[in-house]
C-alpha cells in the first residue's frame, strides 16, 4: 500500500506531530528530538480503527494561535457510523471534540474507544486523578507505578491520566469540561462498562480509553454522541521560568467593572503585573457550586469578566511581564455554566486552557507570562506547566 504523505506539525521544545491524510483522527505520531513517544491516537468503533473510516474534509489551518487538523470520516457502507474529529494545537497541548454518530439498529459487540494511544518506550509511572465522583468526595490523585506484564484498569475514566517514561517524558490524556458525556458514554449500559486500561510492556504500553465495552445485546441510540478531551506533552526538563522583576498587583474593582487604574509605566522598564482571578468578583450564578466561591471557568460570565481584565492590560503596553494566578480547576455541577437547564457534571480545566490561549493572543507574543500552580495535583499535569506559552502558530498563510 502506498505510504500517504505524512502532515507535520512543528511544536516548541523540539517536538513534532503527524497527521496522516488518509485517517480520520490522529495524530499519527508525536515525536521528541527524532523519536516517537506516542502514536495512533484515535477512536476505534467496534474493532474499526481510523483508518477504516473514508476519510472526507481533511483540513489543516491555524486560527487564533492554535494549529487545528479536522476531519470527518464514515465507515464503508456509507450508511455506517460516522466520526468528526477536530483537534486543536497549542504549544504543549491539544483540546480534541468527538462527535461519533452510531449507525441506527447495530450493535456495538467490540465496543467503542474515544481517543486511545500507543505510548512507545518503557513507562515507569501514572498519575490518575479520579473519576468526577471520586474526585468531589474527596479522593486524591495518586501515582501508580507500571510494571511490564502488569495490566492496569480505572473505573470508571478518570479525570486525567499522566503517564511517565522511564527518561521522565510525560503524557496526559485529561477529559474535556463535559464530564457529564464521558459518564453517560453512549448510553445507560451501567459505569462498569467504561473504562481506561493500560497494558504495559518493555518497550511499549497501550492506553485504551473505553467508553462502552460492547456485547451481543448491546445497542446505543441512532444518535450523535460528542466527547472532549485535552492530551499534553512534557519534556523532563522543561525550561526553568523566566525571572519576574517585583511585580505590582492589580486590583479588580468591586463593582465588577474590570481592574482598578493600572499603574502608568515608569521611566523605562517594562510593566510588571501580578493578577489573582481567585479574587475576581463575578455574580454567585457564575462560581462553582462546589463551595469554594471560585468563578467557574465553563461560565461565560466568568470568561468575559476575565477578558475585559486582559483588554485593559494589553492596552497598557506591548511588552511586560504578567503572572496569573488563580488559574485552578475545579469540579462543578451548574449546568447553566454548560448551557444546561439541569445539572451537570463538569470541570473547568479546559476553560482554563481556553482562556490562557486566548489572553496570550489579545496580548501578544511581546509579553512574558507565567500562570504558576501553588500545589499539586496541578503542578504535576502537563497541560497547566505552561498554558500561557507561545505557540508558534500565530503568523500563517492559512489564517482563516
Ligand atoms: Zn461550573
């Protein structure tokens, strides 16, 4: 079979991607220096895996600083089920949507994985933060090590999952901000039923995450079912961050009209800023209902307020240094964050990425920034190391 041209995708840091023409999904590879941690990342319907699907409206572009590769695939007949997948890139992270629509009256006797990967190397270590329930009642994320020949299994899917290598490379494979999908997965066949499996060996493990484990009487609606998801990478040593010079502190003002006066800039020197969206005042409708009184990043109230914040300091200047904090996720259940009229299950870790790409767009590349993690689990995921970070991608012939 004719090899097809592989798509590349350049990332700081010297990591690349590949996205293969002829498959609907992807990547096909992320590289590091010239070798592969991770390939085939792809959904598999009943046994099928992408490459299976007739792949249509293959598009590569970048739009507001991410690089973004979309597909939309069906299975031959063309009256099977067919798959959409949009990938969007950062500098160390990608938020993926799904949307799977299941061909009417079939059953799914395999089952169906959503976003699932081979990891090449020696694999020494996970870190699991729990499913959503587990993890609002109070259990910790913990490190579980890896040991060929030794398979493990979560159930249901976890939150986020951090695999290490045995050099210290990282990968995180997190849910999107729509728990309440993964929970109900392709319908009410029961929790056991989904599930992350790792099977590990030498020189490679497998990470299958399974949405419904199939069976002769299992049927899902005739409907389309969306998934998002966030994978991240990490070199083992990542770039020390830069020096701040003393920073002054910005103040919201209680009113909710933005930040109080910024400071004018002194004679020379650029600005340095530190900015707390811990204490942002936003209205009770758009904080987490998990008594913490933080703004929900799902919330559209919460994204505006911390927008109209990031206009006025880029208005300041086109240089400067800028820390964020309060930058956390945490779990909710408003569904009106979610556009729901009931509620929810969802976190707030990809409205924060949202967000800290957008603020590095409006302030452009002239600004250092640094959105530091007081404690852990955070500081341990790849995808919050560094979420203000230059893509790269801003500067394209494709802009659209
Ligand atoms: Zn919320």
């Amino acid at each position: 079979m004719e090899t097809p041209t592989m798509m590349t995708i350049q990332l700081p840091g010297g990591w690349l991607l590949q996205h293969s023409p002829k498959a609907c999904g992807g990547p096909a590879e992320l590289t590091w220096n010239g070798h592969v941690v991770l390939r085939d990342f792809e959904c598999r319907v009943d046994g099928l895996s992408n490459t299976a699907f007739s792949t249509r409206a293959l598009r590569f572009f970048h739009k507001g600083g991410q690089s973004v590769a979309s597909c939309e695939g069906q299975v031959s007949p063309l009256s099977g089920h067919a798959l959409r997948q949009i990938i969007r890139y950062g500098a160390n992270v990608a938020r993926v949507t799904w949307d799977l629509a299941w061909r009417k009256d079939t059953v799914a006797k395999i089952g169906v994985e959503i976003g699932s990967a081979t990891l090449v190397g020696t694999w020494r270590r996970v870190l699991v933060i729990p499913d959503f329930t587990a993890w609002t009642s109070g259990q910790a994320a913990q490190w579980h090590d890896l040991v060929p020949g030794k398979n493990l299994v979560f159930n249901p899917i976890p939150l986020a999952v951090v695999c290490e290598r045995d050099d210290g490379v990282q990968i995180e494979f997190s849910m999107g901000f729509d728990v309440w999908r993964w929970q109900r997965g392709l319908g009410d066949f029961g929790s056991e039923r989904s599930q992350v499996a790792l099977a590990v060996s030498d020189q490679e493990m497998t990470f299958q995450r399974q949405i419904l484990q199939g069976g002769e009487d299992i049927m899902p609606e005739a409907r389309e079912y969306r998934f998002c998801s966030q994978i991240a990478w990490r070199a083992p040593t990542s770039a020390e961050p830069a020096a701040f010079p003393p920073a002054t502190t910005l103040e919201f003002q209680a009113n909710g009209e933005g930040l109080a006066a910024l400071p004018t800039a002194g004679s020379g020197g650029a600005p340095s800023f530190v900015l707390d969206f811990a204490a942002m005042p936003v209205a009770a409708a758009a904080r987490r209902d998990d008594g913490s009184g933080l703004p929900c990043w799902e919330s559209n109230v919460t994204q505006r307020a911390a927008h109209r914040a990031i206009r006025q300091i880029a208005a300041a200047g086109t240089t400067g240094f800028l820390r964020l904090d309060g930058l956390t996720p945490g779990g909710c259940q408003d569904g009106s964050h979610c556009d729901r009229k009931h509620g929810v299950a969802h976190w707030d870790l990809q409205g924060i990425l949202t967000f800290a790409n957008w603020a590095r767009q409006c302030l452009g590349d002239g600004w250092t920034m640094a959105a530091p993690q007081p404690h852990d689990p955070w500081r341990l995921l790849p995808s919050l190391a560094d979420p203000l970070a230059v893509t790269g991608f801003r500067s394209s012939i494709h802009e659209e």
